[in-house]
C-alpha cells in the first residue's frame, strides 16, 4: 500500500495541512519542520510524485557565486540565455540566483517560489541535497552528480581533442593547467587530456599538471602556474587549459616574457568564449554551444515526469586558430 501524507502526519504528529505545505514547499513553516516531515516522508517511501506538480510556470535558474565573476560570466552568460530564451518559448517565467553554501538557500528558493530548479556550474553535494528538500525537479547544468538529472558538453572529449592536436602538431611537452579536481567538468578534462598522451604512447610527466588554487583570481593563479612550468628544466612547448579565462591569461603572460605564440609555445582553451577569436594572437579551443546547454537544461525540466535519471551529453568541436598552428 503506497504511503500518504495521512500516514506521514501520523508519523510525526503534525497536521496533514502542515505536512502537505512542508511538501509542497509553502510558506508559514519553520525549516526544522519542513525538513523534519522530508526526512520522514522519505524513510517512509513516500512517492513525491503524488504531489501532482502540474505544468511548469516558474524556474529560478541557481548559480554559485565562485562563478557570478567577471573569468565565469562569458560562460554562463550564453548558458543563461539560452535557457531564458528555452523560457519564452515555452511561457516560463524564469529569475536567476547567485548563492553560496553559506547563504540561506531554501529561503531564497521560497522567496521566488519556482516550480523547478535549474542549477547551473558546480555545487557542494550538501547544498543539492538540501534542494531535494523542496521536492522540485532539479536538473544539474554543466554538472554531474549520481541521483541527478543532467546536461553536460562532452568534457573528456574536448579534453582529448586539444591534447590530440598539440601532439600532432610535433609539441612533446604538454602541460595542463587546470582548476580544482572537485568540478565534473575539469575531472573530465583532464582525464582526456592524459587519455590523449596515453594513447600517443606520451610519458605522462606530474610536473606538467598544474592546478589553480582560487577560481576566483584566475589571472594570478595562472601567473603562478605558468612561471612554475617555463621555470621547470625541461619546459613546456605546449598548454592544455581547464577553460578560455585561463588561456587567454596564460598567453598574455608568455608574450609578456618575449615568447612567440605558437613558435615558443602553443596554447590551447576550452569554451571557446567570444574572446577567444578575438585575441592576438586567436585562441584555439574547444566549442561548447552554450546556450544549448541552459535551453536543453529548460527542455528537461519541462519534460521531466518520473524519478528517471537522464544524463545527456552534447558534442563538442575543436577550433584551430594562430594560438596553437604556425600554419
């Protein structure tokens, strides 16, 4: 026999009217209670489905704040507009949010009253399990975690193709720079990277992969990261970045050297922002159609009507420009 919000009430020796508003997310309840009466709503087996969310009018689109930065925003910018323009079409009345695991994020949830969550870049696994908690469908962007739903760009494929090209463009000593290992995203780069030296039958060398401690001060960390490389006795003629912000400062910093780019040292992205192009010299990259990412985010939310868990994956494109071929 399924469980019912009676079968709750009695659990917990609350109301059904208070259990009912604790599941569906409404106002005039303490967050001790409303966590409380999830908790044992899911001890019990309750189906959330049975809530009968109906047709999607409101999405609040999450961004971290080590993301909501000037580096970040030529990526998320696109992805944020894809999924508004997903929206629109769609008669969706979308807001957006920049949160930290600090912050109160249940009470902003509430304050915007969404009926799904789109959370886009990286999240602490403790701040998406307190998500669950509204009994929304949540769908992860440019993220994966086990148990959700997802939409990510094919990040180990990206990463093997610009680590393939520096190698069959003759370049033996190719670094990675690349952020922290905790992001899905950059775990997969970086398996790409080293599947690509594995599969040339390329010594990986540990003194070329260089992380950057701080997202948030990318520029420094990339000074940083970069004097460790050129200092090293054998250095680097080529870098594999994380993403384009990291690229871009990577070249700034070797033609302030007096390098030449590619002749010295050749340097690829990922993302392909629009500053990418537009650098001298042009920054080669990794294409990811961003704004296909955050409508595709929308589109699965729209359509997500069980508990399945969807993980799509979207291509990826190499883009050779002057950063990384003489020719």
């Amino acid at each position: 026999m399924s469980v019912t919000i009676r079968d709750i009430a009695q659990a917990t020796g609350l109301s059904i009217g208070t259990v009912s508003r604790a599941l569906k997310n409404q106002g005039g309840l303490t967050e001790a209670t409303r966590v409380r009466i999830s908790k044992v709503a899911r001890e019990l087996g309750y189906d959330f489905g049975n809530l009968k969310q109906g047709r999607i009018r409101r999405i609040v689109f999450l961004l971290h704040r080590q993301h909501n930065t000037l580096s970040s925003s030529p990526f998320f910018s696109p992805v944020l507009h894809g999924a508004e323009e997903a929206c629109r079409r769609e008669g969706i009345a979308p807001s957006f949010v920049a949160i930290g695991p600090s912050e109160p994020v249940m009470e902003q949830i509430r304050l915007h009253q969404p009926d799904a969550i789109l959370c886009a870049g990286f999240f602490e696994p403790e701040l998406l399990q307190a998500l669950l908690h509204t009994s929304k469908p949540i769908v992860l962007v440019d993220m994966r975690l086990r148990g959700y739903t997802s939409i990510n760009p094919d990040n180990r494929l990206g990463g093997f193709l610009a680590t393939r090209h520096l190698i069959q463009t003759g370049r033996k000593r190719i670094a990675m720079i690349s952020g922290s290992l905790a992001h899905f995203s950059i775990q997969e780069r970086a398996r790409g990277f080293r599947q690509a030296l594995y599969e040339s039958k390329t010594l990986a060398d540990p003194s070329l992969e260089v992380s950057i401690p701080d997202p948030s001060d990318i520029e420094g960390g990339v000074r940083e990261a970069m004097r460790e490389l050129l200092s090293l006795s054998r250095p680097p003629d080529a870098v594999f970045c994380y993403n384009d912000s990291a690229a871009l400062a990577a070249l700034h910093y070797c033609l302030d050297l007096g390098m030449k780019v590619p002749h010295d040292i050749a340097i690829v992205g990922f993302d392909d922002i629009s500053a990418a192009a537009k650098s001298i010299p042009p920054l080669s990259s990794i294409r990811v159609n961003k704004e296909a990412l955050g409508a595709t985010g929308v589109d699965l939310l729209i359509r997500k009507q069980t508990d399945d868990i969807i993980e799509k994956i979207l291509a990826v494109e190499l883009i050779v420009r002057e950063s990384s071929c003489d020719d």
